[in-house]
C-alpha cells in the first residue's frame, strides 16, 4: 500500500472559565484509587468538542459530602428524578456547570467547578452541540419550529 503519512496532532481546546450548560455523555461505576465506590461522568460542555469529567465518589465515612453532591447534580438536572441511582437514566440528561481552571501536570485543564442548580440557570442559552444543534433538558434534539425546515 502507497501512503504518505504526515503527522496529525489531537489537540482539544481548553475550554473557558465561566458558566455552562451540559450533557451527560456517559456515566459509568468504577472504584477510586482509595478502594472507594464512584460514578464517573463524561459531560459535554454546550457549543465545545472537549468532554469534562466529573467523579462523584461515595465515602461512606462521610454521608454528608456525598449527598450533597448528588442533591447538587439532581438539582442541577431536572430531567434526573431525586434519587434515581440508575445512571443509565441519566445519560443524555442537560444541566449546567461551572468551568474553572487548574494545573495538571504542567498544563491548563478545564474541570467541574460546581453544578448550577435549574432555577439559576435561566440566564444560559439553550445546551447546543457543537455542531450547533440544540437539545431540550431531557435529552432530545429541538425541532424545528417552521414545517419547511423539517426532515419529512
């Protein structure tokens, strides 16, 4: 076979600090590195091709930390039921974040800086791909508001 191969960099851009509306791309158990249950959640940020990842650990030894975590995640997406645990309900699910910054390994990284709970999240714009399709709080695409630019 014949190729001329030439280098091709993956590169992602950081995203911004600032407020943001996501959707829950995946959510998976797993176990931390201390032997602890968690969810690991990739998180699409509204308008970017980069994912954040969140990790919601269960410390058993601290209740208190862990359910407000979750009151924070369940308040933040309204399409979650309070206290469904069933993550695979929770995939495609919209709610909003905050974006900050931090050093990680010598480099600038975009994390989850805290959820924003619905009732202060009016003033974001609707959760929009990247490619710029938009899509509702529970998980579904918008449709079209005018017949002529549906599909059928």
């Amino acid at each position: 076979m014949a190729w001329s191969y030439q280098r091709q960099e993956q590169s992602f851009d950081v995203i911004p600090e600032g407020k943001y509306r996501v959707r829950i791309k995946s959510a998976e158990k797993a176990v931390s590195k201390t032997g602890r249950d968690m969810i690991v959640l990739q998180l699409n940020v509204s308008g970017y091709s980069s994912i954040l990842y969140y990790y919601l650990v269960f410390m058993t030894d601290r209740p208190e930390i862990t359910n407000r975590n979750l009151t924070a995640l369940y308040d933040s997406f309204p399409a979650i039921q309070e206290g469904d645990t069933n993550i695979s309900n929770w995939v495609g699910k919209v709610g909003a974040c905050t974006v900050k910054h931090e050093d990680y390994n010598g480099q600038e990284s975009a994390r989850v800086g805290y959820f924003i709970p619905e009732k202060r999240q009016a003033d974001l714009p609707p959760y929009q791909e990247a490619d710029g399709r938009k899509v509702t709080s529970d998980g579904f695409e918008e449709l079209a508001k005018n017949a002529e630019n549906l599909p059928f």
